[in-house]
C-alpha cells in the first residue's frame, strides 16, 4: 500500500525537530494546513453528458509572504496529498529564502481522457471557483503534473474576466506572450543539475564518466536529460507511465524526446531495451533521478538502488523508511525542497517581473537562479556537516528555523 503523503511530510518535520531549539507549538502550527477549500465541478463533456470532478487547493503556511503552488492534473489527486504539496512548498520556499509561504491544488481526473475543450472547460471552472481563493498578494497558483503554460494561460485569462482588470501575477508558468518568464519551462530540471554539480563537486565526482536513470519524462525529467546530456553525463535508462527504456551506451535526448512526441510514450525507442518501471530502479547507475510523482522509492524497493546519488526532482519520491535504507547504504539524497526548488525560485521571478513589468533577459534569469539555489546548497550543505545530518533533515533545519522566526515575529493573533 502506498504511504500517506501528507503522514510522510509530518514524519519529516519530525525527523528535524531534535535539531532545533524551538517551542513544540511551531511543529504544532507546521503540521497543519491552514486553509484548504474543497470543490465539486460539473463540467459538460462533448457528449452532452455532465461529468462531476473533485478539486482542491491548500494553503499551508503565509507566515514568510503570499501563498505559492503548482496545480496537479491526476487521478490519484486527492485531499492528504494536495496538503502534502502544499507542506512541502511552504518547505522549499524557505529553504531557498523566498519570500513565498506554500499552497497546492489539484483536481481528481485522466487527463488523457479529455478532449482540449473538456480540459479547457474543465480549468476554467476551477479557475472560476478558486478565484476567491487566490490573487497577486494573497496565492499565486503554477504549473505541475499535467498542467503546462496552456493550462495557466486559461487560468489567467478566466481570473481576469471576473476580476476586470489585468492581473498578470496571479499566476506564474504562463507563455511568454501572457506575461510569462523566459527560462521557467526548464527552470525545475536547470536548477536540479546546478544542485547535482555543486554536489558531485563536493563528492570529488564532478568531471567523471557519470552514469544515471531519470523516471518520469515529462516537463522535469525530460529537460533534466537535456541538461545531464550537455554537462557530459550518461543517460542509459528513463522510463514515463508506460515503462522503461534501457542502453547501456546512451540515450540521445533529441532522438527520445521525438519519439516520445511522435508515440507518448518513450517505451518502443529503437535501439532500446524495454524494461519495467521498476527494473529502472536496479540499473547500475551513478545517479538516479526520480521526476514522477510521490512515494515510488520504497522498503520494497530501496535495497536493490545501486545509484550514488539521488536527485529528487518530483516532490515526496522517497518515503521515509525508504530514506532509512538508503542512507545507511550511504547514498546522497538530495532531497526534493531543495533539488526541484528551480520551478518555483523561476515562479517567483516572474511574479516580480510582472508585477514591476521589467521584463528580464534569460540569462538574467539563469544567473540569478544559479546564485540563488547554490548558496541554499552549500547553506544546506554546512547544517548537514554541522549536525552530521541528512541533506533533508538539514533543509528542513533551515526552513523551519526560518519559518518559526517570522511566526515569532508575528505572533499568534487573534
Ligand atoms: P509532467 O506531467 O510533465 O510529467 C510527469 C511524468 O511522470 C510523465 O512523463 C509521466 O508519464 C511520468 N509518470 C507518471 N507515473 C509514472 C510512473 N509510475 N513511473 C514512471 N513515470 C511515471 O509533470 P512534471 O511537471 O514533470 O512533474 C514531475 C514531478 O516533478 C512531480 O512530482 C512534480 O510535483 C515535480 N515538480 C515539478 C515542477 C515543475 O515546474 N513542473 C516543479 C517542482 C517539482
């Protein structure tokens, strides 16, 4: 059975609580969302039949500044995990000094079953009934699993006719032409492989023949294949919903990522072998990536990774007693609120690109992510080194610390 999500997070604030001097009420306030607002959406199908969908949207924690999250199309969506996300936003936000609290939403749906009109019908009837629920200082929505710049365009275009008025930071992941930043789409999987750099360096590993295995190949685990491929590195297996693929010498990023547009699938590529999804986790590999969805590195499964290092690009791939196994093995973890922390540092860029309408260069954009997520790392780095800790348990450090300061600061009212 898979693991709780949202019991996973709270486990985790837990594993970094001996490791900070603060009252128990903060772990308390930290273990619950604060808001969390449940919807019921009809939405006419081409048919002519209604179909009713279940949607959410958490908001965790404000206490550094406005709510911040992607949106999640899947059929596993469900309450305890959009909680879990947003936990684990409020997290990450602050683990890279952001001054951002964390929110999620999702809604409970095959998007492969829709047409484009259902879907956009369907996003726009969420847009309509969270926009109460959300605004430029208050929560401020982005793209994650099945979402793209498509889905936040209907988002902003929907807000704005009920609003009247143009609000192009209300949400973030949009097309440029809507207002978006250059560098988000890749802004996940480039901030993933500035932490695996910084890490290989520290490890002496930098520069080697690296070999690794990316599950999950959609916006993070394929841009991530992309970038390893230009640094030099070796990606010999991937896998998507539908299996894996495996050659020992290599995949070639464009010749993949073409057939996955052409097929959607990445299993059948010629010159591959397929294996199973769970075959990919036993690949002898120097570093493994998981980029699908929560809680598929497992006790059932962590015994047989042979990787070295793990990049968490999705959010909650690894649960705890799997995180267990693996650090005894002595496997790097680097965990998801600091590996995956590029989308949302790229997010918040373009929130104060639109709200200042200065619109930056990419290569501003890159240089102000690359400073920003390698000082979280080697901040995360020294704590882990300091308290003789895991990478997450030290992330973790940080952000509550911080979270807890400006909670102090606040006070609790009324
Ligand atoms: P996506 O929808 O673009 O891609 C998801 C991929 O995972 C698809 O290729 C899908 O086929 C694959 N997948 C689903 N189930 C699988 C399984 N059982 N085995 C192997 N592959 C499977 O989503 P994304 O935006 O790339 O997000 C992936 C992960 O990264 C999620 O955990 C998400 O929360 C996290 N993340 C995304 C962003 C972002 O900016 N997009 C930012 C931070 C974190």
């Amino acid at each position: 059975m898979q693991r709780n999500p949202y019991e996973m997070f709270k486990q985790q604030i837990d594993e970094a609580a001996p490791f900070l001097k603060i009252d128990q009420e903060y772990f308390d306030i930290l273990k619950e969302p604060k808001e969390v607002l449940e919807l019921s959406l009809p939405v006419r199908l081409d048919d002519g039949s209604v179909k009713m969908f279940k949607a959410w949207r958490s908001h965790f924690n404000n206490a550094l500044g406005p709510y911040k999250g992607g949106i999640r199309y899947h059929v596993q969506v469900n309450r305890d995990e959009v909680i879990a996300l947003s936990g684990w936003m409020t997290i990450k936000c602050a683990v890279v000094r952001l001054p951002l609290g964390g929110a999620k939403g999702g809604i409970s749906c095959n998007p492969a079953e829709l047409s484009t009109g259902e879907l956009e019908k369907l996003t726009r009837a969420y847009a309509l009934g969270v926009s109460r629920f959300i605004g430029t200082d208050y929560d401020i929505p982005a793209p994650d699993v099945n979402t793209n710049a498509q889905t936040m365009a209907w988002i902003a275009d929907t807000y704005e006719k009920v609003k009247g008025f143009s609000e192009p930071s209300v949400i973030t992941g949009k097309p440029i032409e809507v207002g978006g930043s250059l560098g988000r789409g890749t802004a996940t999987a480039q901030g993933g492989v500035f932490i695996l750099r910084e890490a290989l360096k520290e490890l002496g590993l930098h520069g080697k023949d690296l070999t690794c295995a990316i599950q999950g190949y959609g916006n993070a685990g394929s841009f991530v294949h992309q970038l390893l491929q230009g640094m030099g590195l070796k990606v010999v297996a991937v896998s998507d919903s539908k299996g894996a693929i495996y050659n020992p010498n290599g995949l070639s990023y464009d010749k993949v990522k073409e057939h996955k547009l052409r097929t959607r699938s990445v299993v059948g590529f010629p010159g591959s072998e397929t294996i199973s999804g769970e075959d990919l986790l036993r690949v002898d590999v120097d570093v493994l990536i998981p980029a699908a969805l929560e809680g598929m590195i497992t006790e059932s499964n962590a015994n047989d990774i042979k990787a070295k290092v793990m990049l968490e690009l999705a959010n909650g791939p690894t649960t705890p007693e799997a995180e267990a196994i693996l650090s005894d093995k002595g496997v790097l973890i680097l965990p998801d609120v600091l590996a995956n922390a590029g989308g949302v540092i790229v997010s918040y860029f373009e929130w104060v690109q639109g709200r200042t309408g200065d619109y930056w260069s990419e290569k501003m954009v890159q240089e102000r992510l690359e400073e920003r997520i390698v000082q979280s790392f080697h901040d995360i780095w020294a704590i882990k080194n300091n308290y003789k800790i895991r990478m997450r348990q030290a992330a973790y450090v940080q952000a509550i610390g911080r979270i807890a300061s400006a909670m102090r600061f606040r006070g609790i009212w009324p």
